[in-house]
C-alpha cells in the first residue's frame, strides 16, 4: 500500500510545476501532527498516519507521515496538509478525519533544498464528545457486564506505578486468569441517532484479542453485534505498548428503528491460554452537533 500510495503522489507531481519543462524538486518535509484540545477534547492523544498534501491548492497526493515530498515549485507557495487515519485499524482503508482541522501554511521552497512543515491540528468547532477518560475514580460512564467473571479497575501511577500510561493520568482496564477468563463493559447511555459520521476513539494496551461492539434494541428485541476485533498490542519480551484506533459507528448511529444504543467491549482467552490483562483510556466518542 505505501508504494502505491507514493507512486500515485509522484504522477500528479507536475501539476505543480512553476516553470514548463523544469524538472528539478524542491522538497517538503512533513512531520507528524500534534494534536491540540480544551478541557472539553479530552487527551490529546492521536494517531494520524497519512496526509492529503496539497500546494497552492493542488494535490499532490495522500503521504504516510512522516513523509519527504518532492515538489515542483519554488518561492512562496501555500501548502495544505489534511490529517487521515485509518478507519477500523484497517492497513488499507486510509479515510481523511472528518473531526480535524486541515494545516496550512506558507513555506518557501527552494530547487533542491529541504523545508520543514510541523504540522497541527485541533478538533473541528462543531464536534461534540463523550469520553470516560478515568480521572474520576467512580468511571461510571462504563459498566461492567453481568455475565463478566471479573471488573473493569482504575489503575493509576500512584497505585500502579509499573504499569505504562499514555498521557501519564490513570486509565481503565482488566485482568483474566482461568478462573476469570471472561470480560465485558458496556455504556448505558441509550445514546440518541445522529446525522453525520461518528467515531469511536480508544487507547488501547492488550495482550487478548478486545471485541468492540454496539448492542440496541430493535422491534422489542436486544441485539449485540461485534464490529472491529483489536487485536493484542504485547511485543517480544513482554513489553505492552499503548496504540489507538479510530472505530467508524456511523451506519449505526445513522440507521432508523433502532433504541437504546450503546457501546460494549469485551475479551476472552483463548484456549490454552492463563492469563491476560487489556487497559483503556480516553473512551471518547466523537460526533457533530449536540
């Protein structure tokens, strides 16, 4: 994917050219974003993978960052960088965060030399947000299932100081042994229909699959569906570390007949397996208007 992601970049290349027949790039070098939030936000804490890049208004084509772009312009040019994830965690479903704010900016570009673009970028003005980010130690936006055999607990660096954290603030999370090889969370919102897209976001540090799911009723009958399986984040040696996905629920929130909407995650061992442990932070759902 990555080579054809940067092959269909290099075709459009011209279309930036500044003088006909000169064939001699400046480059760009586009960093990772940094994301800004209010209190309201929550963390921020992203995982922006690719860019839509354009300069002067013409793509140039979708980059995985950080990325050294070659490109026919020189002097003052505006460049334009579109922040993507990737939707389910899905290697080749690239999708432009309809939550964030593009980067713009003037640079100058000099044949053959390197410029430097640190790109941000900051939740769009008419998102609205859920998040169950643990800082209270109640977290009684999430629930633990009654058919789980153990409890969703608040780890924090006093408590816990083993335990890594992503934003340095506590988090969430569950551990399962034989005797306790089951584990389940749901909202218990009833979260309203939307117009729009919706995300779910999530950090996430696990060494068992976690299922996460919707359940709603429709014509009188409770439903829960799987949609995106995360899989384990545990390396070589142990080491646990945090990542994130950004989880589309958009056909659920915008489908009609259905009540009674809400989230739910969930885990098991496997067979032959002993133990596990999976940990959350900033359970954020992210959707516009109110």
């Amino acid at each position: 994917m990555t080579g054809t992601i940067r092959y269909l970049a290099f075709l459009v290349l011209p279309l930036v050219a500044c003088t006909k027949g000169d064939r001699v790039p400046a480059y760009v070098e586009v960093g990772s974003f940094t994301l800004n939030t209010t209190t309201e936000q929550g963390a921020p804490t992203q995982k922006i993978t690719d860019a839509w890049v354009s300069v002067n208004e013409r793509l140039i084509g979708v980059w995985e960052l950080p990325a050294r772009i070659p490109v026919l312009a020189e002097g003052v040019n505006t460049i334009s960088v579109v922040p993507a994830i990737k939707r389910n965690g899905m290697y080749d479903d690239r999708l432009r965060y309809p939550f964030f704010q593009s980067f713009q900016s003037q640079v100058q570009l000099t044949r053959e030399g390197t410029t430097t673009v640190s790109p941000t970028t900051s939740y769009v003005s008419n998102a609205s947000f859920w998040i169950e980010a643990f800082e209270d130690p109640d977290f009684a936006r999430l629930n633990t299932l009654p058919t789980s055999d153990t409890t969703l607990e608040r780890f924090t660096p006093l408590s816990d100081p083993e335990l890594l954290y992503i934003d340095g603030s506590p988090c969430g999370g569950f551990r399962l042994d034989a005797g306790r090889p089951y584990f389940g969370l749901a909202t218990d919102e009833n979260f309203p229909p939307a117009v729009g897209q919706v995300f779910l976001e999530l950090d996430y540090r696990n060494d068992v699959p976690l299922t996460v799911g919707v359940l709603y009723t429709s014509n009188n009958i409770s439903t829960y569906d799987p949609l995106v399986i995360v899989t384990p984040t545990v390396q070589s040696g142990g080491y646990m570390p945090w990542n994130k996905i950004y989880i589309d629920l958009t056909g659920f929130f915008n489908s009609t007949g259905l009540t009674d909407r809400d989230i739910y995650i969930e885990a098991r061992l496997a067979t032959g397996q002993t133990s596990g442990s999976a940990y959350i932070d900033n359970f954020k759902l992210v959707r516009f208007g109110s």
